[in-house]
C-alpha cells in the first residue's frame, strides 16, 4: 500500500462461530459484493475466521479470484509496500485478505494443538490478529507472550494486527493512555532489526468493557485514545502518520460512520457484525463514505 494514500481497513473477527458450510457462503458472499461493487474495492478488506475453517474459506476467496496463489501474504506484502515481490498480482484481484485470529508461541515443535506462522502462511493467511483482549482474559496471555508472538510473525512475513485497550476499571481511574503504553512495547520497543524487518503493523483499540457488550466508547473519546497511540508510535519512531489504527469495540453498520468521521480512526475490527454479509459490508459502505467526505482540514488531529 502507498504510504502517501492510506487506505481505510475492514477486518472481521468470526472468532469461534460456524459450521464449515456457513464460514464457505459467508466467505463467498462478501467476495462476490466487493467483486460486483467497484465502489467496495475502495477500502482494504481482511476476514480471520477459525483456524480449521482457513482452507476452506481460502479456496472460496480463491475461486472467487479467479487464481491459484493471490489471496496470500505476499499480494499483501506488495500492497503494503507498493513494491513487486514474488507474490503474483492477478489482474482481477480484490483487496479481500485472509487472516488468522492467533498465532503460536513456538515456531515448531512438540506442542501439541498449536499452530505456527508458516502453516498460516501454507493456509493463504495474509495477517494474524495478536494480542485479542479475549487471550488476554481467558487464556492470560501477557505483553511478553504476545513480544514472542509478535516476533514470530514477522519472521513468518505475516501482518501484525495488534490489540491494545483498557479495562473498565482502568478507564474509571484515567490509567487508559498507560495501560495501552505498556501494551504498545511489544512493537515500540523491538530491536532495529526486528523493526526493520516487519511489515507496517496494524494497531486496534478494543475497549474491554466494549468487547461483546453491545456498548461502544463515544467517538470523540475513541479518538482521543487513538491520537494518543498515533503520536506514541510516532515516537517510537514508526511512520505513525500513516499506520491504520482500527477501533474495536462493538462496531455496528448503525454506530460505524460516526466513528470513521475520527480523524485518526482508520477502519474497524468486526466482531458479531462480521458473521453477516450485509451488516460487515455496511461498515464498509460507512468507510467509503468517509474517502468520499473526507474529514476537515479543521477537525484533522496532530500528525494530520
């Protein structure tokens, strides 16, 4: 992807929903519309259904490419760069991606029920969500796990798609901004090489007491938190002016135009709503509302 011409970025977690036969057609219609739709094709596109339903959904995306090898890491490396690698580029290709919702904390081994970078990439896996608060949570996953993780999947050549948020306790006590500091080490404070290395990351904020609930922060106070993350990656050194930084809280097609008019909110992570064609492409009709409206010179947040 140019960095000069961000492009806005739907993501769609279908964490542990569906049946083989449900993840194909879901897969198969959101292709389809973006396919049929020119007007879709104007946003970044990425689904990460469970991890037995990746072949599957995969060779839907791939049928509907009309291709053998597109729908992969490498299409979005070059995307992502906006330079030729391996990967070949289809004339007909969409910018609909595949994803996984985790990663490994290994990259082989006797560890049985995981599942590394490279069988990801051997699935078509363009990205990998890290860092979900729901890992965090129920499967107490801490910043240094996530640091290996991370690691790993650039080593993988995959796309970080990190999560950062706050409790609600946190909130409550004014601690978001630190709470979501600590979170960012796992990228601000990779080694140069590492950080040279990596992919443009992508960044989600996912509010906890958000996540599931129905509820959704208020969008200036989203866009507050993610300025905030903006300047301190910028601080770290990364081209933050640039870097997607996706809100994650309950996003619906009814609350989503009022986020994306956020400057420095960059797309979504879709959680219920990803599970139906229609509302996941709504919240992308909301983005592409945004391109064609965009914000203000006077509502533009420092970096700009």
């Amino acid at each position: 992807m140019p960095q000069a011409s961000k492009r806005m970025l739907i993501a769609g977690n279908w964490k542990m929903h569906g049946r083989l036969e449900s993840a194909r057609a879901l897969a198969e219609d959101i292709a389809a519309a973006i396919r049929e739709n020119e007007a879709l094709r104007a946003v970044d596109w990425l689904i990460c259904p469970p991890f037995v339903h990746l072949p599957v959904v995969a060779a839907a995306l791939q049928r509907s490419a009309d291709a053998s090898s597109d729908i992969n890491a490498l299409a979005w490396s070059a995307r992502q760069n906006d330079k030729t690698t391996v990967g070949r580029q289809h004339a007909k290709d969409i910018p609909l991606y595949l994803g996984a919702q985790n990663l490994a904390a290994q990259s082989d081994g006797a560890w049985t029920g995981e599942v590394s970078g490279p069988m990801l990439l051997d699935c078509g896996c363009a990205a990998v969500i890290l860092g979900h608060s729901e890992r965090r949570q129920h499967f107490y996953e801490t910043d240094a796990m996530i640091a290996t993780k991370l690691c790993l999947a650039i080593a993988s050549g995959l796309v970080v798609l990190l999560c950062v948020g706050e409790s609600e306790q946190a909130r409550h006590e004014g601690r978001t901004e630190a709470v979501i500091a600590k979170q960012l080490e796992v990228l601000t404070e990779l080694p140069p090489g590492q950080r040279e290395a990596a992919f443009q990351p992508v960044i989600a904020y996912e509010p906890l007491w958000a996540i599931g609930s129905g509820r959704s922060a208020n969008p200036e106070d989203a866009q507050k938190v993610h300025a905030s993350i903006r300047k301190q990656m910028l601080d770290a050194g990364f081209a933050a002016a640039h870097l997607r930084i996706l809100y994650g809280g309950s996003v619906k097609p009814e609350n989503a135009a009022a986020l994306f008019a956020m400057p420095d909110i960059d797309g979504a992570l879709v959680g219920g709503a990803a599970l139906e064609a229609k509302q996941f492409l709504a919240i992308g009709e909301a983005a592409i509302r945004r391109i064609i409206a965009p914000v203000p010179e006077e509502r533009k947040s420092w970096p700009g």
